[in-house]
C-alpha cells in the first residue's frame, strides 16, 4: 500500500479526472490523460461509461498494454462498438449525443477559454505557431467541458493569447450570446486542485484541494484571480485500486509518466 | 490576405461534366499519377492523422518537383513536414499542424509559418469536415455550431454567421472546400476506381466526392466482381476516380487499418533529425529517403525490413 | 395550415440529453415497444418503397390503438394506406405515396387525402432525406438546389429560399426534421442497439441520429461481441436506440435484402381488396390481417407459408 | 424479321429511348421504359453507361429476366459497383455526376415541365391527388432530363396544373432565375415523335417523326401549339438486334407489354 501510493503527477490527474465522471455518460476523450481516465473510469466506477475518440471511434476498448498512440488510429478502433467517419462522430457532439468534452490544455484562463493556436510574442520574444484546434474548439463548442492539465502560472492566465478552444468566453453571458447555445467549461483538475465555474460571473473558481495543498498555494501559482466554494473539501488520495487499474492500462507509463 | 471562396455551381457542373466518368480502367504509375497535379492546384488530402496518409503519392509529388499546392486535411502530421520543407506546399488548410501526438510542436511547421514562408489556415476540424462536405454536395456551404464566438473563426473571414431564418439563432456558415485534386490511400480498389476502405473513414469520401479529381493510390487491386459480389462495402464510385496506383504500404511509415501499424521507430528518428534543425535535417531526410531511394520499396527498405514488417504483423494480429 | 418547424437547439438538447445512453439492454416485445409511441406523435419511419419498411411495429401500433401520428417517410407506399384507413395517421410527409410502382394510384390514399381527412406534405425525395439529415447533425436547416421554381416549393411555406452569402445564387434551405420516434427495421443488433443494415441504407441512419427516441425492429438479435469483431460494420450506435425487438420476417410482405423479397401475391390481393372498396376492402384487411391473428407469426401465416418462403428463397439465391 | 418487326408501343418507347443515350454517359433511370432503355442502351451500343438508380444503386447490373420490381429495392441493386444512402444518391446528381435523368410521366407541357402531383378539378370533376415527387423533382432540378410517355393530348398540356418535375417553368430564362442553374428538359420520347427543346424560347419542338407518323397527326395529339425542326428526319424502326435484347430483358413483358 505505501508502495502504490507512490504516485506521478500524470497518475494524480487522470485519477482526479476519473471520479468526476458519471456512470451511463458519454465521454468524448482527447489523448493523452483523458484517454486514460476515461479508461479508468470504466473500469473503477462507471462500467456502463461510453468513450468516444475523435477519429471515429465510438464506445472504445481501451485494453491494458495497448493504449493507443492516438485517437486517430486502428490501435483505438479495434473492438469498438461502431467506427464513423471523422465528421460524423463531431456532428454527435453537435446533435447531443455526448455528455463531456475531456481533453488537455496548454493555456487556459479565468473563463476556461483554451489556447492551444498561438502565443503572442512579447519583447524581444517571438510569436509561437502551436499545433491549432483538431477537434478542440468543437468539444469545447458543443459539451460540457473537463480540462485537465499541470498547474503552472504561465499557463494559468488571465486572458488567453488566442481562444482556440471557447469557455465561457469573456464570462457571464458572453458565450450564449455568441451563439453557443450548449455546453461550456465545467472542470478543470490540476495537481493542485479541482475548479468548477461560477454560475453567474462564469469565473472559474477552485472547488476542491487536493491533500496538502493550501489555498494561497493555488492562488499564488495561477495569474489570474480565483475564486473559491466557501466549502472546500479536500479530495481523497489516489486509491490502491485506482493505481492499480492505471498501471494495468499503462504498463510502459507511457502517458503517466 | 487572399481568402479562398466557394466556387460557383456553374463553375462546378462545368468541370465535372468534362471528366470522363465511363467505366474505364485508371492503372497508372505513381510517376504518371503525378503528373496529373500541376503547380499551385488545391490539393485534398485524405487520411487523417498518422492513418491511411497518401504518403507515396507526397513522396512522388516532391520527386516530381511540384510547388506551391494549397494542401487541405483534416489533421497534418509528418506529412506537413514533408509538404513545407520541400516546397510542394506553402499553404495549409487544416485543423491542427504537429509531428503526431507524442512529439510536441514541429518545428518545420514553426520555421515556415511564423517567417511567413508558409501559410496556416486554421480551421476546427468539424469545420473541415463540413467544407468538404458541402463540397461534396454540390452546395456553397454547411450549417454548423463551433467555432462561434472563438478566435478560430475571428481568423477566418472566409466563413460568415447568419440569423437562422428558421430559429433566429446565430449560425455558422463554412464555405464549400472543392480541391482541384485529392489524393487518398485506400485499402483496395478495382481498375477502375470503386474504392474499399476499412475501419476510420475519416473525411475521405466527401474529399472523393468534392475534388475535381481523384487519384487513389491502394494497397491492392481487387477485381470489379469482387466489387459487385459486396456492393455495399464500396465507398468510394469509380466515377469520382481518375487514377489507380496499386502501391503496398502506400501510407508507410503512417499506417493502414488491419494492414500496418505506423512504424514509430521510423517516426522517432525522422522526428529528432528535423526538429534539431528544420533546415538542415529536412534537407537530409529529403536527400536520404525522397529523392534518393529508385522506388517506393526502396524508400521502404531505408525504413527497414523488420519495422515494415513489424508494423505489418501489429496492424494485422490485434483484433 | 399549421406549419411545421423546427425545433430550437436548446429543446433539441434538452431532449436528448434527459435519454438513458448508457450501453443497456433494451431487448422488448413489440407491445412493449408500441407504448414507447403516444398519440399525435411525430414518427419517422425506416426503408423506403417495398423495402425494410417496419411493418411489424406498424402492424402492433395498429392493434395498440394509437392514433394521429404525424408520419415522415422517403416514399411511401402500401404501409401508409395502413396508416391512414386505421386512423394510426393522419398526416403524412413523404415525397412519393402510393401502393407501390405497379398498381397506380392508391384509392386509400386518395380518399383519405381528397376529401381532407388527411394531409399529405409532398416535399421532394431529396428534401425529406436533407430535413433528416439536418436534424441528425443537430442544425436548424439544410442548404440544397432542387424544388426551386416548382410548386412542390410552392406548397411548402416551410423552406425558405436564400441569396447564398458566398456565391449570391438562390438556394433552398429545408428546415430540420426531428420526429418524436423513429421506427426502423434492420438486418441484425445486439441487445444494446447497435445495429448492422445490409445493402440500400435509404435515410435510415440520418432518421436514428435525428428522432428523439428510437425503436428498432430486427431480423436477428446477434452478440454485442459480433459487433465489436467488425465496428466498421455498425450503422446505427447504441445510444439512440431506445427499443429493440426481434421480428423474423419484421418487414413482410415487403422486403429486407437478402433475406427475402416483397411477397407480392400478397400485395397483389391486398391492393385489389382496398382500391375496389378503399372503406370496406380496407376494414376487412384490418380486421383478417392486423387484428384477428394473435401473433406476427400468425399474420405471416395468413400470408401464407409458401409465399414467404418463396420471398426468402429470392431474397437470399439471388446474387 | 417479320415477326420481330411487330413490336408494342413501349418496346417501341424504350428503343427510341435507348438510341439517345450515349457511351460513357451516367444515367440516373426511373423504374419502367427508363430502367429498360438503359439497359438495352447498355447491351446494344453503350456497353461503357453507368446506370444509376434512386433507391441507391451505382453501376446497377440489370439482367434478363431479372427487372427489378422498383428502383429501390435489393433486386436493382444486387451486383452493383456500390449501394449508397438514398440522400447520398440524388447529392451525386447535385453534384453534377450524372448526365442525364431520365424517366416517365404522366403530364407535361410545352415547357417541358411535368406533372405527377395533382390533378385540379374542372367543373363536376373533382381534383386527384396523385402519388407525387418522388426523385422527380430532384431529377428534373439537377440533369439533362429525358421524358418518355405515352402521346395523348390530356397528357400534353399548354401549362400542367401542378409543376412537380420542372423543365423550363414559363420559358425563356425563367428555369435559371429561380435558382436552377443546371440540366433542363433535354428530350421527351413518345410514340409519335422525339421533341427537344427551342434553345431561346424553351418551347417544345419535334426533332424527328416516327415512320408512318405525320406532324399534323402529332399536333392533333398535343394539346398545345408545337414547334418543328425545319429539317424533320424519320427514326430508324426497332431493329431485330433491339428488340432481341429487350425481350431477353424482360421476356415476360412486364414492362413492355
């Protein structure tokens, strides 16, 4: 037991992302930690718990040993229920087939907007090109959203560069204004803590800490202000169990290292 | 900045209606399908990803010296690399630009892109999926939902949002993608283009059906009573197709559902090669393993014999 | 004339969002399912023509008393005489109706819709399968080119026709169609749902993304591990269907490819029997046919066991 | 011979139906005279015509003695190249993959437009509603249209009651104004003549007699006032070879009878 509980950062988030989900969802994951809560989910509590992957995969195997390199390929395919073409399983999204979007983020901000196109160069700093949207702004367009990445301040930021990926915008009403009539940002987990968004301002707004971090310890690594539940429980240590199950499904700690 | 349009449905039915759309046989070389590209055309490229990429039509292309194709995707990978470093393409039409996922940004894509040299439209990828839909239709755009309210369509002065005369709601409209010429990898085809592909479509058979023409490179040719003993496997018509290239790993070192895995050992070092210098490394690996190999299998014989077949006995014993 | 229209994103997903979509088991009688459908309902129903149109769960709604349904279908032919001359509907949106290609007109449908009993909103065959197809990708409309200038657009205050903001031509847009409950018969499905549809697809697959609730009736149910051996095979997901029954033979005397052919014989005496006396001819088909055998098995017998056997025999020697 | 030159008014339809299509052509072809001048097209002299059919059917193998009872159903499409959804179908034509649509009627008029929707009541007749649509507008809107029917003068009408399928609406421009910017009625095929279309002002005009048939006798039998060629060529007699091939087609004479 002191042995699992030794436990990587990666471990730590895809554990934290794990419990949020609900058994009989469907849950669009992204690569990476997504894919291995979502795998873990199924298999801890939610054994009635739908995955879809973006290239067309709906309610996925995600079998031990054999995660796929990413949701675009035959390795996430195989032994699915039912495989459609890319536009297709973004156009269930759209109809509302899918509870959660989960996916990364690079840089997100006080309303849960994602950038995941563009840093602005400052200074004497250059701009930097990032990878872009994928099917990104769509989930975030379209479900309600999990993110779930490292707590750093850069990445933590009042403002994004560049809205890749749509929170709530610029807070309040801003996004059903926009058009966006569904969804919208819902979780982020981080190593440090779990943040919901405020129901009125749309402010995102720490919910639970993880064991031993402290409030100001949050604060102090994210550039913008938070908010936080007068109620703040602290979430419970990775379970043998849970470790158990991940270390089964990523053996090589291919994504959790 | 140059902002593509939807063609106009004259312009549309007047091309098609010049293709021949006969039952007749397209076998051709890599070397002549190249040739039916010339410089600056839009390009559809099918696959997704590191998946059924038309990879041996690209390496063709670059052998052939194309230049300045507007290449359009749904997700770019190591491909892209290979479209920039080259020359074959300097604008991209896409949804997301890296190596693959577990490599981090490329910096090819970095080089060209943020100098200026290259061209990077943005779009999300259901809006990819619905221009080569609308393409594919007949109709000058699609109705969708993202992308509303982001920076995504703040960069995208192509597409308009409307107040849907039905529901007053804001609406996106994305314009029709007909590319001059799509290039897709399928698993096996007849002579005369009716196309099988298995597992993950991705958007391949609304590019097929937009394009103004359609070159298939497959992993084999089946015959046309194959086709007719299980019409309903067929996805893409013989009608939409002007050339066949029977090529075997044609995706390599992407992969191919059922057939190959993609060969990461391959990717691995194309990776460290040109993101430790974008210049001088592509340079390399464009000497090395485009233009030098004589063919294909040669180019395949540099990935190696026992990763080919590696990635072959994955794709195929893990079901 | 009440218009239809369609519904706002919001009650769209408010709707889907409240359906059970876990992967359960939702294996029913055909009662059972006939009460999944309440009176006034809008129903999309499956097939097209003769073909895999779901008679059985048509023939149960019948016997269950339900009434006033708005029915949608590609074309329609001797099922929507049962719809209409048993009161199950009394409006139909289809794009064709009539018995089937060789008997001409339908005497029940023109009585029913002659004297306005009953509505028959003609669109064109295209425009059902686009007001499906908008409402299976969750947008308000679909933008298409053909019923311009005709008065089939004429009768149809419900399209509007637009200056394409791209290309400034005229283009129809169709509004969405969403029906309450689909019903739809398929070759094959697992306990969840997940359905495999052999040969013609018609707009079946638009119809179970687009409906609110739906109902398949199935030749065979087969283990949810035969779906997942071939995933590229499954045509409708399990997450929107809400009812499965096995029917053997749950489309006759129409036809489910492969497995047998319309049983026209049948057909044959039926039309002769309603077009010469559309109210008694069709009060005693319903009486011999739908209400007094105490099972589908026994309505297939009243068919007659050569007959069906016949249709099988054709259905399955023929390729 | 002589006996093979006896033939009915729809062997004779389907033949002069047939000799219009041209190699290499797609056709999309309605169930009856179109379906069976298709096929024979296909064995007498374009072996290279893709027939394409409404129910989804591309590529259709239509054999002896095997008609299908439809164009949507399994029989029409058993050996095809591919079976696609029935919207998939009409896109192709949207598209601009088919040359020519081609189908029967029940009415039409000068203009080329057809019928088959509703019939108004006149006096102490009251309206008919007929089976409708189907395909036919769709077909109408989007190809080169080709029409054979039966020649009665009830048939051929100055303006059909209803425009179902459009030809050329009110003539002149009036087809491309509202939005239909491709095909248009192209031939109409009866046992009288074969009409085309005046290229300005889209009126009705018979490009070939048929033997033994004289323009006032065809004048007579139309309801409105047609226009001829100046220069008036008699159509070739079924020949042995046609009749021969459609009578393998359909040796029962389902349709041809």
């Amino acid at each position: 037991m002191t042995k699992l509980a030794e436990f990587t950062t990666n471990e730590h988030l895809a554990i934290l992302s794990a419990r949020e989900l609900r058994n009989g969802q469907v849950v669009f994951a992204g690569i990476g930690i997504p894919l291995l809560a979502a795998a873990l989910a199924q298999r801890a509590h939610c054994p009635n718990l739908t995955i879809l992957f973006e290239g067309g995969t709906i309610g996925a195997l995600v079998e031990p040993g054999r995660l796929p390199p990413s949701t675009n390929d035959q390795r996430g395919a195989k032994r699915s229920n039912m495989v459609l073409g890319s536009s297709e399983v973004l156009l269930l999204l759209q109809r509302g087939y899918v509870d959660i979007g989960f996916m990364g983020g690079a840089q997100i901000d006080k309303y849960g907007n994602l950038n995941s196109s563009l840093i602005n160069g400052t200074g004497n700093k250059s701009a930097i090109r990032l990878p872009g949207s994928g099917g990104g702004n769509d989930i975030a367009s379209l479900t309600n959203l999990m993110v779930t990445m490292k707590h750093e301040k850069r990445r933590f930021v009042e403002h994004v560069d560049f809205v890749t990926s749509p929170g709530w915008l610029r807070g309040r009403s801003t996004r059903h204004e926009s058009g966006l009539q569904s969804g919208g940002a819902f979780r982020v987990v981080t190593e440090l803590a779990v943040f919901g968004f405020d129901e009125h301002s749309r402010e995102m707004k720490v919910i639970a800490l993880n064991p031993g971090v402290s409030p100001s310890q949050v604060q102090e690594n994210t550039g913008f202000e938070l908010l936080f539940d007068s109620d703040l429980p602290i979430t419970q240590l990775p379970t043998g169990t849970e470790l158990r199950i991940l270390r089964e499904l990523d053996p090589d700690g291919v994504l959790t290292s | 900045m140059h902002l593509e349009k939807a063609r106009s449905y004259s312009d549309l039915r007047e091309r098609l209606s010049r293709r021949d759309r006969g039952l007749s046989e397209k076998v051709m070389s890599l070397e002549d399908a190249s040739a039916l590209i010339t410089d600056g055309q839009s390009v559809g490229i099918g696959g997704s990803m590191m998946s059924r990429t038309p990879m041996a039509m690209i390496w063709q292309l670059i052998r052939s010296g194309r230049k300045n194709l507007v290449c359009s995707r749904s997700i770019t990978t190591s491909e892209g690399d290979l479209l920039l470093g080259s020359g074959l393409s300097n604008h991209i039409i896409t949804s997301w630009f890296s190596q693959g996922i577990m490599w981090g940004i490329s910096k090819v894509m970095r080089m060209h892109v943020e100098s200026g040299q290259a061209r990077y439209d943005e779009w999300s990828h259901l809006a990819i999926g619905m221009r080569f839909r609308a393409g594919a239709m007949g109709v000058p755009f699609m109705p969708m939902r993202p992308m509303l309210g982001s920076d995504v369509l703040a960069s995208r002065p192509e597409a308009r949002v409307i107040n849907c005369p039905f529901t007053s709601e804001n609406i996106l409209l994305v314009p029709a993608l007909n590319p001059d010429v799509a290039i897709i990898h399928v698993h096996s085809c007849d002579p005369y283009g009716n196309a099988r592909i298995e597992g993950l479509q991705f958007m391949d058979i609304d590019l097929a059906m937009a394009a103004d023409k359609v070159i298939l490179t497959t992993e084999r040719i089946i015959s046309n009573d194959q086709i007719r003993r299980a019409p309903d496997q067929t996805k893409i018509p013989f009608f939409c197709v002007d050339g066949v290239v029977e090529v075997p790993f044609g995706s390599a070192p992407h992969e191919c559902y059922g057939v190959y895995e993609p060969m990461m050992n391959h990717l691995d070092s194309y990776v460290r090669k040109v993101n430790s210098d974008p210049i001088g490394g592509m340079k390399s690996y464009l000497d090395e393993h485009i233009y030098a190999p004589r063919s294909w299998n040669d180019y395949l014989n540099l990935i190696g014999l026992e990763e080919v077949l590696g990635a072959a006995h994955r794709g195929r014993s893990n079901d």
